[in-house]
C-alpha cells in the first residue's frame, strides 16, 4: 500500500487500539466498584469514531455522542482529562459537572459537547456549518447519532434545513442494530436511514462501520464535498453495539448469534488484520498496543489521584 | 435611564414595535456577528407582526434569514452559530410556538456554559402576551418555564425606552436570553427612543412611580395598567409605588426589597398564570426578607390556572387589569 495510506492507518490502529484499552479500562473501573454514576460502551464502534474524526481538519468542529470516544482522543482531547471526567473529578473536562462522556466539550480542540437528547447536536453541527458558510470559511462541522436519533423528527428538521441551506455538514449515523433495547426493525418502519435522508434532499452512502478503509474513504469524501460547497452528506455506518447501552445494561435482549457474528467482524481486529497482511510486523502493532495501554493506566491512575470538585464552587460558571 | 446615558436626539413617539425594530438595525450596523432567524421574518414581508421589516430592508436575506417551520431545527442551529462565535436574534412567530425548540433552549443552550464553558449567545424574541382576543395559542406568557431553566436570562421590557436598551445589552450578552415581548404594547404604546447606543443594564428594576403606601412588583404590559390604578387610588389618597422589574432573571431583589421594606405592602401583578409564576417566586422573597416589615400578607394577582381564553367576557376574566390591582391595593392599605 502507499506509504501515506500506511501511515494513515497506522495512526487509526493506534487511536482504536487506544479507544478500545481506554473503554476496557473504565469498564474495569465500573466492575470494581470504583466508577461514578453510569458510563457508556464503546466496543464496536471505534473504526466509526476514530475514521471520521481522523477527516477533519483542525479548523473543523466536531459534535460527537456518547459512542464517540476516538473522536474525543483524535481531537486531542488527553485520556486522563476524559478519565477524569469519567470520575467526576475537578480535571476532567467539564470539572465535574457532567456525567462520563455527557458535556465532553472543547472549543480549544473543535469539539462541541453533546447533551443526552439525541439528535440534539445535529442541528446544532448544521448552524456550525452555517457559521462557516456565513463568514466563508472553509470549514466543516461533523455530527453523530444512531440509528433511534435518526427517527426523530429533528433528525428530519435537521436534514432539512441543512439541505435548504447547503450547509458545510457531514452527519454520520451509526446503525448500531438497537436504540438502547429496541432493535431498528421495532422503531423504524423504514429502516434504509440513506433513503430517509435521500428524501430530505441530503446525498447519503452505506457505509461498513467497522471497516475502517471504508470510514476514511467516504467519510473524507463527504468532507471534501462540504469544503468544496456541495453541501451535507449522511453517512450511515452500520455496525453492532457489542455491549449494553450503558454500564447497567446486560444487553440479555440481543440474540447471542448476532454477536458471535459480529465478534468476527471485529473492527479493532480487523484493521490489525489489514495493517498484518500489508506487511507491518507483529511486533509494531503490539508495541502501539502496550504503548496504549500504559496512556489507559496512566489515565486512570491520575484520574484516581485528582481531587474531588470543591462544593463551594457548585454555583459557578452558570454565567458566561 | 440607566447607565448614566440620556435620551439625546430622541425619536419621539416611536412605538414599542419601532424601538424593538430600531434596536435591531442599531445593533445590527454595529456588530457584524448578529443575524436574525426565524418563520417568515425576511423582507419584503418583515414577520408576522413587520418587526424585521426594516432590518430585512436594509441587511438582506443573508442577515435576515427565513427558517422552515422546524424551531428545534433553527433553535438548534443558533446554538451552533452562536458557539461558533455569531450572535443570532431567533424570532419565534408567537411565544406560545417556543415550545416546539424547548429542548435546544432549556437542554443545550441553558447548560452549556455551565456544563463544559462554552458561550452560546442568542436572543430568542418572543412576541408573548394576551388582551387581544387571539385564544389559547396566541396569548401566553411562558417566563416562568424559562426562569425555571438555570442558564437563561429572562427579559421583559414594558416601554418602547426600555425595549429598544434591553435589547441592545440583551444582543451582547454573553448568555442566551428570552426577550418576552407584549403584543398588546406593539403598536398601542408610543414614547421617546434613542438614536444611538444606549443599552439598559439586565438585572436592573425601574421604579415606575414613587408612592409610600404600598408595593406594586410587575413587569410588561402590567406595568402600565398599575401605574393607571395608582392614579386612580391617588385620588382616594393612597399612594402606591409601581416596580417594574424589567428582567426577570436576574432579578432586581434589591429595589424589591428596599421598596417593600418603606412601603410595608406588597402586590405581584403579572399576565402570566399566577400559579408558580414569577410572583411567587418574589412573594415568597418579600415574605422571607421582609417579614418584619410587612403590615399585610403579601398578595399576588396572575392570569387565572386554565388555557388563556378566547371571547372577551372569559379573557377579561382571566386577566388581571388597573381595577383588579386597585382593589386588591385598597384590600391590602384596609388590612
């Protein structure tokens, strides 16, 4: 393969190996008592996260959900600040007063923070892009939601509006096959989410989700074409929520065959498979894997070691 | 005025719709960022009610931008042009309509600053109120619901003077603001306007008409039909002070308390359903702060606990009016 196609997915096997280890090591938190409130999954969706934000520029923003941690490590933000923010500790992102990967928001690093409302960061990403499209800047807003966000009427507004407006927005569905435990085929009398969107007037691809040549290729289309002034484009990345909706959930309502069938469509396994048969030796690949590891355990040992938010601070900050 | 500033070169007899208008243009010549939003708002139609008229004339269809029916979707939207840097002006075509954008207002926009710092200064313009026959749908005085969300500003100007100040300060604020506008005062009310910058501080009352006897806290088109019944009560020689708190998040406790503490009475007046209103949030204020000082229950006079009615006997009978306050002022003065 070229070389800068190499690189590039060198560079995403280490940002989904290190979403994976960070995802393993909260759950480890959570098994162990040591966990704050409720957190969520992430297995299954790292070629997603990782792919889409790995498009984007450093002016672009990006408005991810609560399956999108690779999206908040390619962004920059670190694994002890998102670890913290997990622990509800005063370094973590948001200091404490937003719940795991709720409120994950930095400006700094073109990343909105998403409230639980999905699809509410849509149009949200939409009136970025409008932004932009405003004041001439070739920039580009990115969005996320699932297949249950995708059925809500502002899923349609949203779609709407940035076609009337040719908005600068690229919106990536992640068909994960459940909205929390009820599978697409119980919430969405049409279930072809690229054809809704068709409808709306938004241009709209399939896509693997858990391919992750695929994400990088159609997803940096679907950007390029917004730079360019050719408007939105939904990208439906299909894919499996491996786990329960959130920590809590068991997930007993998922018939085991259908994750024994994407356990081998594994998209961590896959891209290792990818960057193995192109040649890169074992031993790369394990030295990126031990590499992430210890950014997990060091995350969770500052996380561990950071102070609680001071009480006395609770009223600050409602107030710009 | 506030702030110092005065009414040089005032425009005299403008409208209470006119400032809202004036106050777009200023602010909008002044600051490139600001852009208005909304359901049928750009020119050559101007709104439902024309107060975009003058501002579409002169900015175009790229600053004064027609939505599609979809508030949450352009709700949503001003929050991600505003993050972005922009100040959005979102027009709702009638307050009652802003339920349908509430989760990208009480969810997103109210919390963000809070929750992870960011700015997200919008205005969403709210023409609200009732008095003018126009049923369930058309008449409301939803505040309440946005007081109730942390993170939100609350504005309600009652004079044309006051309209066209909060709003400029309204448009540079920081945060997202609800800016309540009363219909019935559009066209109805006329008084001086500046010309030029002068913004009135949110956060602070105006005394509308001294008195010694007894408190009068409201705000919007209530205001004028207080000062109206104290005119009438000066004649049976009591004396009534009228408080017009002008933004109802944050609000002005100091001048409320200051005047009860003098007056030793107090009456809340608003439009809106009494019933775990903006009132009772003052009220329970007055009686927690001024307990020694009261020499009467506080009382409070509010649109009645059922959908603001349609055929005149019924609306009147809803709403608080200047012979409504006089008499529950009398009642409290007779305690």
């Amino acid at each position: 393969m070229p070389t800068d196609n190499a690189d590039r997915l060198l560079s995403a096997y280490r940002w989904m190996q290190l979403t994976r280890t960070l995802d393993e090591a909260i759950h480890t938190l959570w098994l162990t008592g040591k966990g704050v409130g409720g957190t969520f999954n992430q297995r299954g969706h790292e070629a997603i996260s990782v792919g889409a934000a790995m498009c984007l520029q450093p002016d672009d923003v990006v408005a991810p959900m609560h399956r999108d941690l690779g999206a908040y490590l390619v962004r920059g933000i670190t694994p002890r600040r998102i670890m913290a923010q997990q622990l509800g500790r005063a370094t973590g992102v948001s200091g404490g007063r937003d719940a795991n990967i709720h409120g994950c928001g930095d400006l700094d690093f073109g990343v909105i923070g998403f409230i639980s409302h999905l699809p509410q960061s849509l149009p949200v990403a939409v009136g970025a892009a409008m932004a932009f499209q405003h004041r001439d800047e070739p920039r580009v807003a990115l969005t996320f939601t699932g297949d249950g966000g995708a059925i809500t009427g502002l899923f349609s507004e949203s779609l709407n509006l940035a076609a009337l407006e040719g908005a600068p927005v690229v919106i990536v569905v992640e068909e994960n096959q459940y909205a929390y435990s009820t599978p697409i085929a119980a919430h969405s009398a049409n279930t072809d989410i690229a054809a809704r969107a068709r409808a709306a007037g938004v241009e709209a691809v399939d896509i693997d989700g858990n391919d992750i040549e695929a994400v990088l290729t159609n997803v940096a289309a679907a950007v390029g074409s917004a730079r360019e002034g050719e408007g939105p484009t939904v990208v439906v990345a299909h894919t499996m929520r491996m786990l329960g909706h959130a920590i809590h959930d068991g997930a007993e309502y998922v018939p085991a065959e259908l994750l024994t069938d994407w356990e081998r469509r594994d998209p961590v396994d896959a891209i290792r498979t990818i960057l193995e048969e192109a040649g890169h030796p074992a031993h790369q690949l394990d030295e990126i894997d031990s590499s992430t590891r210890a950014e997990a355990d060091d995350a969770v040992e500052f996380a561990l070691a950071s102070p609680w938010p001071d009480p006395s601070t609770v009223e600050n900050g409602v107030w710009a | 005025m506030t702030d110092g500033s005065s009414l040089d070169d005032p425009r005299s007899e403008r409208t209470y719709l006119e400032a809202i208008s004036d106050a777009l243009v200023f602010e909008m010549s002044r600051d490139e960022n600001v852009v208005l939003m909304g359901e049928d708002i750009a020119a050559p139609f101007g709104g439902a009610f024309k107060v975009t008229k003058s501002a579409g004339e002169k900015f175009g269809s790229d600053r004064v931008r027609n939505t599609p029916m979809s508030e949450s979707a352009f709700i949503g939207a001003a929050n991600g042009m505003a993050l972005m840097g922009m100040r959005p002006v979102v027009e709702v075509q009638f307050a009652d309509f802003v339920t349908t954008g509430f989760d990208s207002i009480v969810q997103f926009a109210a919390t963000t600053h809070y929750r992870w710092g960011a700015k997200v200064p919008w205005v969403i313009r709210a023409p609200a109120d009732g008095g003018l026959r126009s049923g369930p749908f058309h008449s409301q005085n939803p505040e309440a619901w946005f007081v109730h969300s942390p993170g939100l500003k609350v504005v309600a100007p009652s004079t044309p003077t006051d309209a066209y100040g909060l709003l400029l300060s309204s448009i540079r604020d920081d945060n997202p603001v609800i800016f309540m506008e009363s219909k019935p005062l559009y066209r109805s009310l006329r008084g001086p306007v500046p010309t030029g910058d002068h913004p009135i501080s949110l956060g602070l009352a105006d005394v509308a008409r001294p008195g010694r006897d007894c408190t009068v806290i409201t705000y919007g088109a209530m205001r004028h039909q207080a000062t109206t019944a104290a005119e009438q009560l000066a004649g049976e020689g009591i004396e009534i002070e009228v408080i017009d708190l002008r933004t109802l998040k944050p609000l002005d406790l100091t001048t409320v308390l200051e005047s009860v503490a003098r007056t030793s009475r107090a009456l809340v007046v608003h439009a809106a359903n009494r019933l775990a209103g903006v009132g009772a949030e003052v009220a329970a204020v007055i009686a927690d702060e001024c307990f020694g000082h009261l020499d009467a229950p506080v009382r409070r006079l509010g649109g009645l606990d059922v959908p603001v009615p349609f055929s005149p006997p019924l609306e009147d009978a809803y709403r608080p009016d200047s012979d409504k306050i006089a008499q529950a002022c009398r009642d409290l003065c007779a305690w």
